[in-house]
C-alpha cells in the first residue's frame, strides 16, 4: 500500500514565494511563521538567511507535523552590507544609489522539513547582480513606476528592476525573486510530492 501524499505548507505570507510555489500546480497552503528577523551579531548575511528559513519551516511544522513545510528567507548584501525590504521611497533610493555600479549578492535559502518522517533538507542558492551606473532620475523614476518598497536591494526582477543591471550569475533565476524552483521542486519530490505525477490543481 502506498504512503499517502503529504500535505503542502508554504511557510510565508510572501505573494511572490505564494506565485512562485503555484508554477508547480501542488495544491498547498501558506501559514504566517511569526519569526523574529533580526540579525546577530557578527552574523554572515548566507547565516542569516539559512538560520530564518530553518526558524520558518521549524516554526510552521510544529503546527503542521504530517506536512512537507518549505521556509525561505532572502537576504540581500552589497560590500558585506545587509540590504533589507526599505519601507520607504527615500531608504529604497538609498539602496539604489548604494547598488550603483556595484555587486549585490542574494542569498535565498530554504529550508524543507516534514516532521512525521523526518525529512529535512536546506539549500541556499546565491545570485551576483551587477547593477550599472544609475543616474538619480532614473533611481526615482523607478522607484515610483515599480515601488519595490517591500523588496530587498529595492527593484523587483520580474518587473523594471531588469533595466537597472548590466548582468546577473545564478543557477536557478527564480532564486532572485525569492524561491528557487529547481531545487524546491527536487526537494519536494524526495518529500513525496512530483508535480509530475500528483493531480494538478483546478
């Protein structure tokens, strides 16, 4: 007799994690993890951002034991600077002017956990932007057509954030936006769940 498929909990309220999980056709569900995102003292930006998305996942399977919970959690650096969501037009123009010309790192890490069997895996996955040179109009011209207030490093990839690079390095360019589907859709297959042979969804 075989296991029965595991339920499917997505460890944020993030609508792009949310958009990005849906790629897959799994049906799943989404929980607030209610972390403490803090940073430490003298903690790695990669530290971070792997600590976060095993507090995540952690968090949630406690709630949730049966299920395959995935936590991820972003963290954006430029010259070992942590660049957070910037709340603000005028923060998000700062980290725009700090980004100009400049190399900035994204570590996504995930963590996927299922409690009952024992599963857990964690991967990051780490993208290098190079911006260009942006010039202050553009900065506020982007700012206000894209307002990528709640984005670390301030630009969303998906949208006009494209223009400001000159290029980018990664393995998987869904990881920049804050999920990488490549190694989330392994994982979840040695969790017991394959897109390819579960049902999809309506």
């Amino acid at each position: 007799m075989s296991s029965p498929t595991p339920e499917l909990v997505l460890a944020s309220t993030s609508a792009y994690r949310k958009l990005l999980l849906e790629r897959l056709q799994l049906p799943f569900t989404t929980a607030s993890p209610k972390v403490d995102e803090m940073p430490r003292a003298g903690e790695s930006p990669r530290a971070l951002a792997q600590r976060l998305a095993t507090a995540k996942s952690e968090a949630v399977a406690q709630a949730h034991p049966n299920a395959c919970v995935i936590g991820s959690d972003q963290v954006a650096e430029c010259d070992d600077q942590i660049l957070g969501k910037p709340g603000t037009v005028e923060t998000a123009w700062a980290q725009l002017s700090i980004c100009s010309g400049r190399i900035v790192n994204f570590h996504t890490a995930v963590r996927v956990t299922c409690q009952a069997t024992g599963f857990s895996e964690l991967h990051v996955d780490l993208t290098r932007v190079k911006f260009r040179v942006l010039e202050s109009a553009e900065i506020e011209r982007y700012v206000e057509l894209d307002q990528p207030l709640d984005c670390a490093g301030s630009f969303r990839s998906e949208g006009l954030g494209i223009t400001l690079f000159e290029h980018l390095e990664c393995e998987d360019p869904t990881g920049l936006i804050g999920l990488p589907l490549i190694w989330v859709a392994g994982a979840l297959r040695r969790c017991g769940l394959n897109s390819l042979t579960a049902r999809p969804c309506p």
